[in-house]
C-alpha cells in the first residue's frame, strides 16, 4: 500500500501483475483503501499456460528469459547455460493452476465492473494492443495513457 501511494504511482498509475489471488487478497486491498480503475483478466486455455511455462528458460549470466519453442536461444552456448525454475515443471504448473481456478471467480466478483476480459492466445502484439486500448477505455484520461 505504501508503494501505490507515492508520487509516481499517483501521477502515472500502476500495475498489480497476478494480484489478488484470493478473494481474502481482495477484500484486504479494499480494506486498505487500494481500488484499482481497471482489472485485466487475460483468458488463455490451460494447456496453453503449461506449454508456455515448462518452456521458459532463463540465461544465468544475463537474466534474459528464453522459450525453448517460441523463442529458443540464437546459440549452443547459450543453450547449454539455461536453467529452468524449479516451479516450472508441469506438476508444479497444474498445481498452481488448480489453486487458480479455486478462486478466480471469488476474485472476478471483487471487480465485474472494471473488468476487461483479453484472450491471451493471441499473437503478443494483439495482446498488448487490446490490454492497451483497454486501459485507455478505464482510465485514460486520468493517467493520460
């Protein structure tokens, strides 16, 4: 809560990235006093999520992340330094996804009325452009985005 009242935060708005989780999440950002002009739920199917995540790789030496099939490393060298998080195996996804659909509808009630639905299984730039228009709609002209 003290992050999002700060200057920036005021002046050019911000972003909670897979928060809330829980209703309990949500109700306590309510509590707080943290209402959000905008609630982004990207709709991807969930095998989708696990073939993007048991994918990803990342580059020790330099942070970049990697995906083996959608955007694999230009070099062996590089390939062979990657590592895979360790709640990156496809167990551990579904696991987390279970835990998801236990409680995305209590969290989508908290926010049915500042809520865009976007299909995440689109082409990235398709993605972008309709989380941004969708921004604009909900609070463009209060961060003029």
């Amino acid at each position: 809560k003290n992050r999002l009242i700060e200057k920036d935060c005021q002046s050019q708005g911000w972003l909670l990235d897979g928060f809330p989780r829980t209703q309990a999440q949500a109700l306590a950002l309510e509590d707080a006093g943290v209402c959000a002009d905008c609630f982004i739920f990207l709709n991807v199917p969930d095998s989708v999520l696990v073939e993007r995540v048991v994918g990803r790789r990342t580059d020790p030496d330099t942070g970049k992340i990697y995906h083996m099939t959608f955007s694999p490393p230009e070099d062996e060298e590089i390939k062979a330094r990657l590592v895979q998080r360790s709640d990156d195996t496809e167990q551990k996804v579904k696991v987390r996804l279970e835990q998801f659909h236990d409680n995305v509808d209590a969290v989508k009630d908290k926010y049915t009325n500042i809520m865009v639905t976007v299909d995440g299984n689109q082409a990235p730039t398709q993605v972008s452009k309709e989380i941004l228009e969708a921004i604009e709609e909900k609070v463009g002209s209060k961060v003029g985005v």
